[in-house]
C-alpha cells in the first residue's frame, strides 16, 4: 500500500481448527492441508440465487500442500514436489498442537483452558 515492493502481503501463519482440531496451517501463500474428515463443494451441484450447494463429505488421509499464488482453489496438491515445505510446515502444526491442544491427535495442549476461564 506504501509502496514497499519488498514487502511480503501474506507472511502471517494460520491456523485453520475447527471444534479444537488442526485441519490446516498457511504460512505466506503455502498451506498444508492436515490428515482429518470434513465437507466439500468438489463434485456437488453448485449452488445459485446467493445459496451454498449441497456439501460432501471427505476424508483426507494425507497431508496435502497448495501452493495458494498458483492455485487459490486448492485443486492441485504438489506436496511430493515440495517435501521441504510440507515438513517446514507440519513443524508449525505440531508447535500449535503442543501449545493449543488438537483433538485429531488427542493432544490436550500446554496452553488449552476451559471456555470461559482465566488462569489466576
């Protein structure tokens, strides 16, 4: 926005949890899909008229990696081109499933409190 061409506009790390369980983690335009069930839109009918389609279910059994500059739908997984990356990146996942819990792999976190609770 200033100008900076050296900035890099998505260096942030992301965690995608759902229900306390790490399905994802994005560091800049990277992100590596995590072994979990879930829904999808892939090969259901789309929807119209501003309502979702029917969703599907899945079952994602291996890490999957995007490369998000190319591939914004996430269609392509490239994780066996990139074995540095998918290991840099279930790094991250694994300090966040230490720090935060995930339920996937039964860890309960160092830093997981109750909902609605403060530590003294």
């Amino acid at each position: 926005m200033l100008g900076d061409k050296t900035a890099a506009p998505r260096h942030e790390l992301y965690y995608y949890y759902e229900a306390n369980s790490l399905e994802a983690v994005q560091r800049d335009f990277w992100k590596l899909v995590l072994p979990h069930k879930g829904r999808t839109y892939r090969n259901m009918k789309p929807g119209s008229d501003g309502w979702p389609g029917p969703t599907g279910n899945e079952i994602i059994k291996e890490p999957q990696l995007y490369d998000l500059r190319r591939d914004p739908g996430e269609r392509y997984d490239v994780a066996q081109f990139y074995p540095e990356k998918v290991k840099e990146l279930h790094l991250l996942a694994e300090e966040a499933r230490k720090d935060l819990g995930d339920n996937l792999t039964d860890n309960p976190g160092q830093n997981r409190r109750k909902a609605g609770s403060i530590k003294q």
